[in-house]
C-alpha cells in the first residue's frame, strides 16, 4: 500500500486548522495509507478527524523518521520551509507539496501568505496542487470518553507565551460572575499550568474540585470541551476545540489578529479583540489584549448562556454541532 505523509509537527491548534486540509487528502489519496508526522500525544484527536491512518510520532523539525518505504506523496503542513521541506525531501517522495521557497527552488509551489488564515492557507496549499479543500470542514465528532463536567462553564486561563495570557484575576471576576449565577465553572489547564488554575479558582470562590488542569488527558479534555456550556479563553487551542466541536466559546485574541486563528463567523463564536497586532512570543501581556475587560467578556457570556439554556430546554443535552462558515470574521 503506498504511503502519503504530511508534516504537521505542532500542537493542538496546529492539529485542528489542519483537519479540512488532512480530509481532502483523505479524499484524493484514499487507497494510500494516510501518516500524520505530529506529537504522539495528538493521535486520539487525528483518529477523530477520520483523515489520519496512524500518526507517526514527531517532536519537531529535524526529528522525522523515514517511514519504512518512502511516501508517494509527501505533503508540508508544516510551514514555510526550507527546513520542513527539507525533512520532508528526506523520507525521498515520490512527489511533496509544499510552498515555493527560494532556497528550494526546484519544488514548485504558491508563494508564502504571511498574513492568510491558517485554515485557508493549508486548503489553498492543496488547491494550487489540484487537490480540492474546503476551510469550512473544521468538525470534529464528540469523542468517546464522557465529561468530567458536563454543561460546565470551561475557563482556560492559561496560553503557551505570555504575551497571549489574559491576566488570572479577570478570569477570575469572569469565572466568579458565572459561578454566583449558578453556573457549574471548571478552570482547565495543562500539567505545568495548575497553580494558575488554582489561583484563578481561588480568587473566584470557587471549590478546589473546580481545578482540572492537569487532571485530564487530552481525549478528556477534549470531551470536556465537546460538552461544555461554554469556553472561555484566549487564542489557545482550546478555543479550537471549541470550534471543532461547536461549544459556544468566547475568545480573546491579542496580540495576534483573529482573522489569522480565529473561528469561523458563527454566532456561537465572540471574538473579543482590541484590534492591534504585536509579537506573539513577548513576556508580557499584549497591550491590547489589556484593553479587553471583564465587562467585556461576561457582555458576551450572557447572550451565549442564555442561548444554550435554551437550546438543551429544547432539545435535550445531546446536541449536534457543525462549523458552517469560512473562517476568520471576527465579531
């Protein structure tokens, strides 16, 4: 059986815009055995797309192992190169789609769009090569594990750089307000994240059972999130989760434009953004990102709350979700 492998060596948000770019090569290379080189840590998430054979575990850049017979087709969803490219020319395809880059100018490819939505960008990828991608085909199915706390507010305080984490005591004035209102609120996180999930629970009241971070793998919190209420967080990847699984979600973006990570235009969606850019990677929270309130946040929490109660009143807590629109519309 021949072998298609694509590149994808990142993280959870990296993973989840890939998933309309993985179905269409799902689509155009169905009688190969589709490999994603990605964090083992992923594969539960990939087997849930339906696109993914296998993920082939992957730490990063210069770490790809061959796969035992080289790929028909090798794909870069990775970046721009040429070092993916370059990891990718390796495994010695048959044929690699990739973008054009000038320190691999045999291959040819559409050129780098710095500033195009990272779903976009993958399905265009596809298209300049003759492979036809939809950006609206984000969904992802529940997956099997049940909730830890279903219908439960999710607030995810933490982000991967300083620069994109909003600070804990207003997740807590958020996480607070919802609490007194009766909602049942969680706060999650990753292993290395728990004692600001402690300290936002703290601040907010809130049991110590509240704390999730670093209680749940990702298949349960992805289940969590697939259940939930509603998310609250910043451009993280569980805000992607949320859009995967169509749990209303409000994000906060900054210093990052959300109509390069946003959601799709979806009114389950609130994409609070100031509406200036900076570096992603600094150690310090975006200016703009400050500039978005708690005010701001629960503004946009109600109307999605209220909606939800009245969705489950309607039809019973087992709902089915679907990302519809194209992506990057911000509200």
């Amino acid at each position: 059986m021949a072998v298609t492998l694509a590149l994808r060596a990142l993280g959870l948000g990296d993973l989840l815009t890939a998933v309309p770019a993985l179905r269409a090569l799902r689509r155009a290379t169905r009688g190969d055995r589709l490999l994603l080189a990605a964090p083992d840590v992923l594969g539960p998430l990939a087997a849930l797309s339906g696109a993914v054979d296998e993920v082939w575990p992957t730490s990063g850049l210069g770490a790809l192992r061959p796969p035992p017979e080289p790929p028909a087709l090798a794909v870069n969803l990775h970046g721009s190169g040429p070092q993916s490219s370059a990891d990718l020319l390796g495994t010695r395809p048959a044929r690699l789609i990739t973008h054009w880059h000038p320190d691999v100018p045999e291959v040819a490819g559409p050129p780098w769009r710095a500033e195009q939505h990272e779903v976009v960008r993958w399905c265009r990828l596809l298209e300049w090569h003759g492979i036809p991608a939809d950006p609206r085909d984000l969904s992802l199915p529940p997956p099997p594990a049940p909730s830890p706390a279903p219908g439960a507010v999710v607030v995810h305080p933490g982000a991967a750089y300083p620069a994109r984490r909003w600070p804990a005591e207003r997740f807590a004035a958020v996480a607070r307000e919802l609490a007194a209102a009766g909602h049942d609120v969680v706060v999650t996180g990753g292993a290395g994240e728990r004692a600001l999930a402690a300290r936002v629970a703290a601040l907010a009241g809130l049991p110590s059972g509240a704390v999730l971070a670093g209680e749940t793998d990702l298949t349960g919190l992805a289940a969590l999130v697939s259940a939930a209420a509603l998310v609250v967080c910043g451009d993280t990847g569980v805000g992607h989760l949320a859009t995967a699984f169509g749990t209303p979600s409000v994000l906060l973006f900054g210093p990052t434009a959300p109509a390069r990570w946003g959601p799709p235009a979806d009114p389950r969606h609130v994409v609070l953004w100031a509406g200036g850019t900076g570096d992603p990677f600094a150690a310090h929270p975006d200016p703009g990102l400050l500039r978005l309130t708690e005010k701001d946040v629960l503004a946009a929490a109600w109307p999605l709350l209220t909606r939800e109660d009245e969705t489950t009143c309607q039809t019973g807590p087992t709902r089915t979700r679907s990302a519809s629109s194209a992506p990057g519309t911000s509200v």
